[in-house]
C-alpha cells in the first residue's frame, strides 16, 4: 500500500506535452469519483468539476489557459471549480442527511449536526459585501484575547477555505489519474473571468485551477524534480 502510493506519487509530474490519445470517459468518471472522496471543510463539498474535451468550448478554455503547452497539447482539461455559493445548500444536504442516517450512537447527535449547519457555519459563511466580516474579524480578536478563538472569519479567509479543500480534491483527481496511468497539470496561470464565461458560472463560483490530461509525450516534464532538502521543510518540535 506504501509502496504503491508511493510509485503513484512517483508517477505523477506536471505534464506539459501531452500525445493526441484522450482519456477515456470512463476513466475519468471514475478518477472524478475518487477525487470527491477527499475530505473537505465542514463536509460542504463546494467543488464541481467540469469535463472539456472537444469543441469551441475546448478552444475557448485552451486560449483562456493562455495558451501554455499544458493546455494546448492536451486531449482533456477539467474546470475545478469552487462553488463557495453553494454553502447554504450543502448545509442543507448536510441536514438531511443527518436526518436520514441512523447514528449508531443516537444521543444527541443530529441536534449537534442541526445547530452546527443551521447557526455555526452560516455565522461563518454569511457576509454582504464583506462588512460582517470585518465586524466577525473584531469579535474574534477581542475573543481571543481570552480564550482560543477561529480567527479566519473574514470573506476573503472563508474563501480561502473553500479553495483549500477544493485544492485536496483537485490533488486526488491528479493522483487518480496517475494511478490509472494517465498523466496532468496543474493550472493557474488562466484567465478565471473568461473561463467563468465559457462555463455560464455565476459570480459566485470560483475557479480554482484548471487540470490537463492525457498521456505524456516526449518532452512532456521539462526537467529532473526539484524538491528542497527535508531539513528545510519538515521540523520535529
Ligand atoms: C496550484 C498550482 C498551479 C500551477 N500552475 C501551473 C501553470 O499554470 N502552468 C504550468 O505549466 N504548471 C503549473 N503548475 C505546476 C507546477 O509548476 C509544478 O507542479 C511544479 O513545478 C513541480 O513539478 P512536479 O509537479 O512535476 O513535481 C502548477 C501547480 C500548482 C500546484
């Protein structure tokens, strides 16, 4: 097991020059269905991913990716995209689900989901044109004061943490479609207005990156990895 994540992680480069040879639908169905397995913040599950692989939508997309070889020599690109506009609803998927499963210990369980989906996360979600995080912001500075307090309460830090699970997503659909023997790149040198405009997303919706893949093709890793040594990194404390 150790072994072969390991190999997969191995496997998995940014690919930029990629052979005709799509991915087949099904394969990518499939890696869809292992990156949704990721965890994500509060289990709100904002992320949508979108499929492009033919068509003036694919030329649309590949121009708006600035036309970098990741994109233009790929068969397939998939749209990850943040749907931080969707938290109410994925509170209320939350609810009922909670109302439909059967808790092995019952106690007071679904009265803990109820609160925490209908008070706690819209407290931390809900914001007009930023004001209330600002004012969030205040409270919990002066909260914290006392005791240990969430601090990244305002728009743009709850934004941020959407995109940090979306991000965990967007890894395990890479790491899938290693496994599968199929390759990717990450991509977030795009323009997310236009590609906002190619998909017919709301304002709302945010793009998180733009994934290409395929199989690679000669030249397709530009160079040897490059890593910093562990000893800069990791810390022992
Ligand atoms: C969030 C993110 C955005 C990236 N954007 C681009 C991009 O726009 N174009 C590109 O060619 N590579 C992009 N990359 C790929 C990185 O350059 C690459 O992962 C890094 O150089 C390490 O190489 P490796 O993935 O082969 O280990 C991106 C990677 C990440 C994680």
């Amino acid at each position: 097991m150790q072994d072969s994540l390991r190999a997969i992680l191995e496997h998995r480069r940014a690919i930029r020059n990629y052979l005709p040879e799509a991915v087949p639908d099904d394969v990518i169905k499939r890696c869809i269905e292992s990156a949704i397995l990721s965890p994500s913040s509060s289990n709100l599950q904002l992320w949508e991913f979108y499929h492009v692989k033919t068509g003036i939508k694919k030329e649309a997309l590949v121009k708006a990716c600035m036309s970098q070889p990741a994109a233009k020599t790929a068969p397939n690109l998939i749209v990850v995209v943040t749907r931080h506009d969707y938290w109410k609803r994925r509170c209320d998927a939350n609810l009922d689900f909670n109302k439909k499963v059967a808790w092995e210990e019952p106690e007071d369980k679904p009265i803990r989901a109820e609160t925490y989906f209908t008070k706690t996360i819209p407290t931390l979600y809900f914001d007009f044109l930023g004001i209330f995080g600002i004012l969030k912001k205040i409270f919990a500075f002066f909260v914290g004061l006392r005791r240990p307090m969430f601090r990244e309460v305002s728009a743009g830090e709850v934004l941020t943490m959407s995109h940090k699970s979306v991000g965990l997503a967007a890894q395990t659909l890479m790491l899938a479609l290693s496994a599968e023997g199929y390759d990717s790149c990450p991509m977030e040198g795009i323009d997310s207005k236009r590609i906002q405009r190619i998909l017919n997303l709301p304002k709302g919706a945010k793009i998180n990156m733009v994934i290409s893949c395929g199989k690679r093709a000669e030249g397709g890793v530009y160079g040897p990895r490059f890593r910093l040594p562990l000893e800069e990194v990791f810390f022992e404390v």
